[in-house]
C-alpha cells in the first residue's frame, strides 16, 4: 500500500454563483412573465360574440323602431299592427333570448347590468302592444261597418246633409281626433239616427271604446323598452371601443416590449458567446485534470481494496480470537472433565494389566495339556499332573468371574474414550473456522452441545429445556453455536455463587424460529443495557472480557437475517430473545446488514 499523499488546500466555495444562476432565473421568469401578459392583454376575447351582440341589438333595434311606427298608426291602419304583431314581436322575443346567451358567453358588464331591466320592459311591453293591436282591429272593423251602414241608407235629403252623412262625418273626426273633445257632437248626430240600428252598434262601440285604446297607446308610448335598448346599446358599444382601445395599446406596449427583448438577447448572447470562449478554456484544463484525477482514483481504490480485503481477514481472525477465548475460559472444566474418563481408562488397564501374567499362566498350561493330547501316547499320570497344574492356574486367574470383571473393565475403557471422543468433537465444531457452511441443521441438538461443553460452569445452575417447535432451520452451524456459547456462558456468570435457573425455549411456526435464553441472574442496569451489542463494551474486570461477545452475537444474527432482542430486570435477571428465519439464503457473512437489536429494560 502506497503511503497517503497530503491533498491540495481546498479552494474556498464560490458563494456568489448560485445567487447570480438565481437571479438569473428570477429575471428570465419575470421577463417571459411580462411578455406573456401583454400577450393575454392583446388577445380578441371573445370578438365574435361580441360582433354578434352587436349585430342583435342592431336588430333589436330596427324591431323596436318598426314596432313604434305600425303601434302608431293603429287608428289609420290596425291591420299593419296585427301584422306587427304577428311577425315583429316573436322576432323581438328570438334577438332577447340570443342576447341572453351571448351575454353568458361574452361576460360583458354592459350586458350583465342593462339586459335583465331591457328584457323586463320588452316583457311588459309585448302585452300592452297585443291589446293595442286587438282593439285597433276591433275599432277599425266597427268604423268600417258604420260607415257601410250609412252608404246602405237611401234616406231622402242631399248628399252630405243626411243624418248618417252627418253622423259618419263626425264619427271620423272624433276617431281621428285625439281625445273625447268631439265626443258630444258624435252623440248628437247619433240621436237622430235612432232608426238605423245597424250604423248605431258599431258607433257605440267605437265611442266607448276610443278610450281604451287611447290610454294603451298611452302606456306603450310611454314603456321604458326603447330608452333602456338605446342606453344598453350605447353602454356596450362604449365598452367594444374601449376594449378595442386597450388591446391596441398593449399591442404597442408588446410591439416596444419585443424590440427591448430583442436588444437585450442580442447582449445576451454575445456575452455567452465570451462566455464561451472563457469555458471552453476552463473545459480543456479540466479535461486535463480529470485524467490527472482518474489515475489518482484508480490508485486509491487499488488501496482501498487491499484495505477491505486486509479489514475482512482481519475481522474474520477477530471472530476466530472471540470463540477461541470462550474456550480458553472453560480448558479447566473441560481438563476436569477429560480427566474422569481418563481415570475409568487408567483404572480399567490397570486391573487387566494386574491379570495378564495370570491368564499368560493359564494359557501355557492349555498349551502343554493340548500338546499331550495330541501325543496320545502320555501317560495318565503326566495328564493327570498337567490337569492339576492347569487347575491352579484357572484358581490363580479367578476362574469365569474374572473374565466377566475383565469385560466389565473393557466396557468401563471404552466409555471413557467415548467420552473424551465427545469432548474433542464438540470442541472441534466450535473451534474451527466454516464462515461458508451454510446447511440445515438442528438448533436443538446445538444447544446440547453447547451445554455440554459448559457444563462446568453449569453445575450449580438448574437448566430448563422448553423445546415448543422443530428445531432445523438453514444456517451455519458453528456461528450459531458460538451464539448459543456466549449466550448460555454470560447467563452463567451472571448468576450468584449459589446457582440459579437457566431457561431455554424455542418457538415459532413454518418461516421463524424464536429462541429465548432467560437467567435469574443479576441482571443489566438500565444505563449499560443500550451499549450492550456495542464492539468492545464489557462490564468485567481487565483481563476477563473483550468486549466482543455480544458484537459477534449480533453480527452472526444480522448475517443470518435475523435479530436479537433483550430485557433486562437489575436484580430479577435477563432474556435474551432471537428470531431467525427457518429457510432462505442467509445473509452474507461479509454483511452486516439484515438484521436488528434492540435492548429493554422490563
């Protein structure tokens, strides 16, 4: 690894460049902004609805105005007011009812102020021009049949002088008078045609019925319609002009806008353009330091590779350092308990070696007895004496009770060899180094194994076993176990000299195992419990403890994708609780990520 090289000075930060880009900004906004509103202040709103609103009221009016000229000439000719009426009065209710719409459409103030009073007085209005028009025609159809009356009579006298002559004359003045100033002089000419009872009727009905129509013609002359059309007419085409008036002026304004805009994007761009110049410069150089920079960053990250790999070698030499000073702790329990099936191996060949020149005795005198009867030609009293001899030593050996103490003393050997074969396996799986071995296993039988290997440090302690599910779940056996030595070892020592009680229990379902270690032991003050699962964080004294226990503890739980949680009561004891998921690959041994810790106090 190449040595660290000090960096350059740091350049101090440019502060004023994000407040000129800001302001920037800001005026490009403001400028666009104000372009865009002159814009929206010359555009034609709604033009051709107004032009059409225009066009109505220019109807509306003529309407009006042919309506006013056949209502005033009712008495000369009430069929031109029936026609008016018939065909004037339905096209002014159709120019209402479009400006209505328009007016919706257009939003005019003109409309929306004087439209509602005009549309009032034209409703008024219609109903009296209708009476008008019905009594016009009445009238007039009473004056035609007097007047054919009268022309129907022959009576004698010269023309112009006849009573109906007389009577007729005055009729029409008075109809074409304005008023009842003549009305008596009608009366009078009509007394003296009591006889002629078809000219009689119809007069009678056109004196008394002049009045009526007078007085309506009173009140449609004098409705408010046409001053109210003509004020709304005035009003909305002094608003077209002065909507015409502004639109122009800011299209002045836009058009001396633009030429500024213009001015200034013309500065613009030449000072980009110097701008340019100075950052393509700047680009070259930088260019240049780039590649300087790549072959520092290949340098470094060439470093810091060799860094992380050394950082993992030595993490994993940590963890091996961690387990193996567990161990070292318990050599003297575990020497202890080596040394009694050694004593039942020693004891065992002991006795047999106590019996072996016995049974060597034995087997010669066979020997000699077998050789005799193979001779067939010995004397009975040498077989007899060789009989004795074998006897004696058959008496000496401690005849087939010994053999079966012999068996007994075999049996007794191998036990202790087995046990110590137990011993030595049990501390080979926890000693030896198998980040990777990754299968399925059974945590209930590791526990087992942990407990016999800590048994010394167990003996005034009551263990508790409450295996409530299936043990097996996909891991690395010898990481969990290192857990599970930890665990159960600091519970031990936690406890007083007078022993206590450790309680393992196991639960879950088809995707979790939860294991739970409690103890009765002292338990953890409140302050330390946070710091517990922190790297070299320990309560003993120097020289007893590293501090790397529970770190380990948790990383190994954490790469299994698990967690471990604790609760701690000061006087009461602790649980330690973790959950690990029973299938699945587990997390990375070179991760720490994945799982979680969490520490209570009760």
């Amino acid at each position: 690894m190449t040595a660290d090289r000090p960096d350059p000075a740091p350049m101090p930060p440019r502060r004023a460049a994000p407040y000129v880009l800001a302001t920037v900004v800001l005026a490009t906004v403001a400028l666009v902004a104000a372009a865009g509103w002159l814009a929206w202040n010359t555009r034609q709103t709604d033009g051709d609805a107004r032009v059409a609103v225009a066009k109505k009221l220019q109807l509306l009016t003529e309407l009006t105005a042919r309506w006013d000229l056949a209502v005033a000439g009712a008495k000369v000719d009430p069929a031109q007011v029936r026609q008016a009426d018939a065909s004037v009065v339905p096209s002014i209710q159709r120019a209402l009812s479009d400006l209505q719409e328009l007016a919706a459409t257009t939003r005019s103030p003109a409309l929306a102020s004087n439209l509602p009073g005009v549309a009032a007085a034209f409703g008024e209005r219609i109903p009296v021009g209708a009476s008008i028009s019905s009594t016009a025609v009445a009238l007039g159809d009473a004056l035609s049949a007097a007047v054919a009356a009268a022309e129907a009579d022959t009576g004698p006298g010269p023309a112009g002088l006849r009573p109906p002559d007389v009577a007729i004359a005055e009729l029409l003045a008075f109809w074409s008078d304005t008023g009842n100033r003549r009305q008596p002089k009608v009366e009078a000419a009509l007394a003296r045609l009591a006889t002629n009872a078809a000219m009689l009727e119809p007069a009678r009905a056109l004196l008394e019925g002049k009045a009526g129509l007078e007085s309506a013609l009173g009140r449609f002359a004098l409705s408010t319609a046409g001053p109210r059309l003509s004020t709304m007419t005035t009003t909305f085409s002094a608003e077209m002009q002065a909507t015409i008036e502004r639109q122009q002026l800011y299209r002045t304004y836009l058009l001396f806008y633009s030429a500024a805009l213009l001015v200034l994007l013309g500065w613009i761009a030449s000072r980009l353009f110097a701008s340019y110049r100075v950052i393509a410069r700047i680009n070259d150089a930088l260019h240049a330091a780039n590649e300087n920079l790549e072959h520092k960053v290949e340098l470094r990250t060439r470093e810091l590779s060799d860094a992380l790999a050394h950082l993992k070698e030595s993490e994993s030499q940590l963890i091996q350092s961690e387990k193996m000073s567990s161990l070292g702790q318990m050599v003297a329990g575990i020497a202890h308990e080596i040394n009694t099936p050694i004593a039942y191996v020693k004891n065992s060949l002991g006795s047999v070696d106590g019996k072996l020149d016995a049974i060597g005795r034995m087997t010669a005198e066979c020997e000699k007895l077998l050789a005799m009867l193979e001779a067939g030609d010995v004397p009975d009293a040498l077989l007899d004496l060789q009989l004795a001899e074998l006897s004696a030593a058959a008496r000496a050996l401690g005849g087939s009770e010994s053999v079966g103490g012999l068996a007994r003393l075999v049996n007794d050997g191998l036990y202790g060899v087995d046990q110590i074969g137990q011993i030595v396996s049990h501390l080979r799986d926890f000693s030896r180094l198998d980040r990777g071995n990754v299968q399925r296993f059974d945590l209930h039988q590791g526990i087992e194994s942990t407990l016999q290997l800590a048994w010394h440090l167990l003996k005034a302690v009551h263990v508790e076993r409450k295996f409530g599910t299936d043990g097996h779940l996909v891991g690395s056996p010898s990481q969990v176990n290192q857990v599970l030595l930890n665990l159960i070892t600091n519970a031990a020592q936690a406890m007083e000299p007078e022993g206590g009680t450790i309680t393992i229990a196991t639960s879950g379902d088809e995707s979790e195992l939860v294991l739970d270690i409690s103890d009765t032991g002292s338990g953890i003050p409140s302050e330390v419990l946070p710091k517990i699962f922190d790297p070299f964080f320990t309560t003993k004294v120097v020289g007893q403890g590293t501090g790397l226990g529970l770190s380990i503890c948790y990383k190994i739980i954490a790469q299994h994708g698990g967690r471990i949680d604790v609760k701690s009561r000061p006087g009461l004891g602790t649980t330690f609780s973790i959950r690990l998921p029973r299938s699945g690959v587990p997390a990375s041994p070179d991760s720490g990520d994945g799982g979680e810790a969490k520490a209570a106090a009760a």
